[in-house]
C-alpha cells in the first residue's frame, strides 16, 4: 500500500475512535463514568453544605 492510502485509513480509524468517545459522553448526558460526585456537586452547590452538615453530624 501506498503511504497515502496508509494515512487516509489512520486519519479515518482515529476519526470514528473520536466519534466513539463523543457518543458514549453523550449516552452519560455529558456526565463522566468517574468522579459522579464532582458533577453533582456541580450541578447542585448547596452539596456541599449539604454533605458537611451531614458528615459533622449538625
């Protein structure tokens, strides 16, 4: 094969990778599979306080 044809099928390969990964971001409505907590806490600012209070025990 030439070297052409060579890069053409890497750029193409890691183009669908990347649409993989934007796909799967998207089934987890943005959310990454790890850290959970850091978005919630995001999405709702009153968490922390909220899981202070219940952590010291007020």
């Amino acid at each position: 094969m030439s070297r052409s044809v060579v890069e053409a099928v890497a750029v193409d390969v890691s183009l669908m990778v990347f649409i993989v990964a934007c796909r799967g971001l998207v089934a987890h409505q943005g959310k990454p599979r790890f850290f959970p907590d850091l978005w919630e806490i995001r999405d709702n600012p009153d968490a922390i306080r909220d899981e202070g209070m219940r952590v010291s025990g007020v």
